[in-house]
C-alpha cells in the first residue's frame, strides 16, 4: 500500500471515529428523553419507583425500535448525557475522554479540548487530592470505575486466544453482570446525593 492510499484511509477512519462519538452523544441524548434521570424524586420510597420505572422505559423503548446490542451500552450513553449537559460538553475532546471522568465532580474543570482519555486520566489523577482519603461521592467515583474496568476486562477475555470457548463465555457473562450490577448501584447512589 502506497502512502497516498494509506494517509486515505488514516482520514476516512478519522471522520469514522468523529461519527461513531456523535452517534454516542445522539443516542445518550436520545435515551435520557425516553427514559430521564431524575434527580430530585419525592420521597426514598419514590427513589426505587422511579429508577424502575426508567429502566422499563428504556428497555421497552429498545425493545420496541429493535435494537440488538447491549442495554449497558445505552444506559451507559444514557448517564454520560446526563453527567455532560450539551452546553458544557468539551468540543475537540472524544465521548470517551468525557465517559472516563463522568462521575468525577471536576469533570468540567479538567477535561480541555483535544485531551485524549490517556490525557483525561492523568489530568483527574493529579488534581489536588486525588490520591488522599476521599469523600463520599469519590467512593462512588470509584465503584463506576470499577464498573468500566470490568466491561474493559470482559471485551479483553473475550478476545483471548487462549481460553476455550466455555471459559471465555462464563468469565466475559460474569464480568458482565458484575459491570452491570456496579452500575445500578451508581446511578441508585446518584440519585440519592441529589436529594440530600
């Protein structure tokens, strides 16, 4: 492949990548109009009903227009919307640079445009007391970390060579549920810091 052909396709798969993170945004943006997170719900018996009540939303939703993947993935889009209002989203820097840092309370002080997720982590590990004894609220910073690092985890023994099929199925379902498990508790506990 000559150089020509190949700084093509370098910039066809740019522009695939700026679509792939609209596409993200749109349907983050998209769900939490079908199935909103309310922050402020009546009473702690209300917190249960309306959680419920948005994931049915949404799962039906998903149902009803035949999508086929995931429904962490979109729920996940879903709450990224919701942590990144339109107007304080950082132009030049990925969905996925904003993703890594959505539960982080200075997120809109440290993610800068053309930062890479690389670049985003670094920023959000150096900030002053990042590494000291933290707050309730970074206790759930973490546990959503540990949520994407074992959706991480599962796409990686998925695509281990050296695990049998069987194996690979288990380990990947289990880092699955864990992730997901992990994530509803995140949002549970969102909710909850709203109201206080």
């Amino acid at each position: 492949m000559n150089r020509e052909v190949y700084s093509r396709l370098v910039e066809q798969g740019k522009r695939l990548i700026t679509k792939e993170f609209a596409l993200q945004w749109e349907w983050g943006d998209l769900a939490l109009r079908v199935a909103p997170i309310v922050s402020k719900p009546t009473s702690q018996k209300g917190i249960a009903n309306v959680k419920l009540d948005s994931t049915l939303s949404l799962e039906r939703w998903l149902l009803d227009i035949g999508y086929e993947g995931a429904f962490r993935t979109i729920r996940e889009y879903r709450s990224t919307s919701f942590a990144w209002p339109k107007d304080k989203r950082v132009k030049g820097a990925s969905w996925k640079a904003h993703n890594i840092i959505v539960s982080d309370r200075k997120r809109f002080e440290i993610l800068k445009p053309g930062m890479t997720v690389n670049d985003t982590l670094i920023a959000a590990s150096r900030r002053p007391n990042a590494n000291q004894q933290g707050t309730h609220d970074e206790a759930w910073e973490y546990i959503n970390g540990a949520a994407r690092l074992l959706k991480r985890a599962a796409v990686v023994i998925r695509n281990d060579p050296d695990l049998d099929g069987k194996t690979l199925r288990k380990i990947s379902e289990s880092c699955g549920k864990v992730a997901d498990g992990l994530d509803l508790v995140y949002e549970a506990a969102q909710i909850e810091v709203s109201i206080d």
